[in-house]
C-alpha cells in the first residue's frame, strides 16, 4: 500500500467515517419523543459531544433507532429536532447517536 502525498487531505482518524469534526461537550439536555402508543416521553440527558450535524448523548433509558426526538436545554429551551442513528448500551447507560437535519439554535 503506498503512502498517501504529504499535501493529500487525510481525516485525523483514518477509521472514521465524520463529515465534521466533534466538540466535547458536558451538559444537561432533555430528550422529548412520542412511544409508539403516542405517549410523550421525556429524557434527561447529557450531551457528551457536538458537531454541525450530530450530538452525541448518554441516557439511563434506551430511545429505539429511528426515533425522532426534540432536544430543549435543561431549563425547556427548545434547541431542534434530530433523529436517533445508533443507541448503545455501555455500563447501566446508553449513548445515543443523534442526526441533526438543522444546526442547533444556540450553542449547549
């Protein structure tokens, strides 16, 4: 396999798949989604990084792929909507991989 030219564009880390780089983060988010009975559901969270088109969080409840939830701050500021990508379980927590189709309103 022959090196890449010095001058070639590479990502930092050659195994990831990002389009933007992510920011750490460490602060309070509420996650609101509907059940599949249509019940709201409300999930404190923490942010645990950012980019400009992702956020990742960590929960004590599972939220299913797919999901579409509403992110506010911890005082119900709304922040946007974003969808759930990947929901892992790591410890008794999960973290949730979540798409933001729009850039979020104010910086978390």
């Amino acid at each position: 396999m022959a090196a890449a030219p010095l001058d070639s564009p590479r990502p930092a880390n050659p195994k990831s798949r990002r389009r933007d780089p992510r920011v750490p983060r460490d602060s309070q988010v509420m996650l609101c989604c509907f059940d599949r009975q249509g019940r709201q559901q409300r999930f404190r969270a923490r942010a645990v990084d950012v980019s400009k088109t992702g956020i990742l969080v960590q929960t004590e409840e599972p939220v299913p792929e797919g999901s579409i939830v509403f992110l506010q701050t911890a005082s119900f500021t709304a922040l946007g909507k974003a969808s759930v990508r990947h929901c892992t379980q790591k410890g008794m927590k999960y973290r949730i991989g979540l798409y933001l189709p729009d850039p979020l309103p104010r910086d978390i």
